[in-house]
C-alpha cells in the first residue's frame, strides 16, 4: 500500500512538471492580467488564434463578418517557455520583430502565457482550446 501511494504521488508530481510539446491547433481568447488589471474577453466578437508547428495567426472573429487577420508571427517552445516573434500586426505595434519569452503551461483546455511585454508591463494571457 505504501508503494502505491508513492508511486501516485511521484507520478502526480513529475506530471504537474510536464513540458508544453505544442501548441498545434486553435484557441479562443479567455480574458487576461496586464499591469495587475484583470480584462475579460471581448463581447460581439472573439479573438482566435491558430497555431501550427512554428507559426502562429490571431484573428478578429465576427459573427456575419468575414474574419480580420490581426497578428502573426513565429515561436519555440523550449522547457517551460514560448519564445515569439511577431511578423505582422495590423495596427502599429511595439511588438513587431521583438522576441518575447512567455512562460507557457497548458492546464486542461487552457493556455496560459506570461510575460513581460517590452515596455515593462507584465501580462497574463488566457487561451481556451477550440475543439
């Protein structure tokens, strides 16, 4: 019995530590934290983002509306982190060529990615799996 309850516990501690191996796929803006200000999703719209083995495009999504692509870019992921470039952004962006390193943990359908954004301003980004 006390085997068991080791083994249980080394295998719930060593997963807890599992490595993000992709972000393939879809996911929906969730809500954030940036400066220490929380923001919820966006009502009338939402925003998605697809990711494929080393690139990733967000876009504005609209009902009755023809999708606006808003960002891309490229990332890595190494360990615990999301490393991205963004390539393209729609609007005049600080972030465009800058390297940013994330901390990226995927919890159940969600991804969480924390940084801290070129101006100094720490954030918190929250990202439900699109199924």
């Amino acid at each position: 019995m006390k085997k068991l309850v080791f083994v249980i516990g080394a295998l719930l501690i060593f997963s807890s530590f599992a490595q993000v191996s992709s972000l393939k796929g879809n996911w929906q803006y969730a809500g954030g934290v940036s400066d220490g200000k929380f923001y919820a999703a966006p009502d009338g719209f939402s925003q998605q983002r697809k990711y494929t083995k080393d690139k990733f495009e967000a876009f504005l999504l609209e009902k009755g509306q023809k999708p606006v692509k808003y960002e891309a870019g490229s990332y890595t992921l190494k360990s615990d982190s999301c490393f991205e470039t963004q390539t393209y952004s729609l609007e005049p962006s600080v972030l465009t060529g800058k390297l940013i390193r994330y901390r990226c943990t995927i919890k159940n359908d969600t991804l969480f990615l924390k940084g801290k954004l070129p101006n100094g301003i720490e954030v918190v980004d929250y990202w439900k799996k699109v199924k």
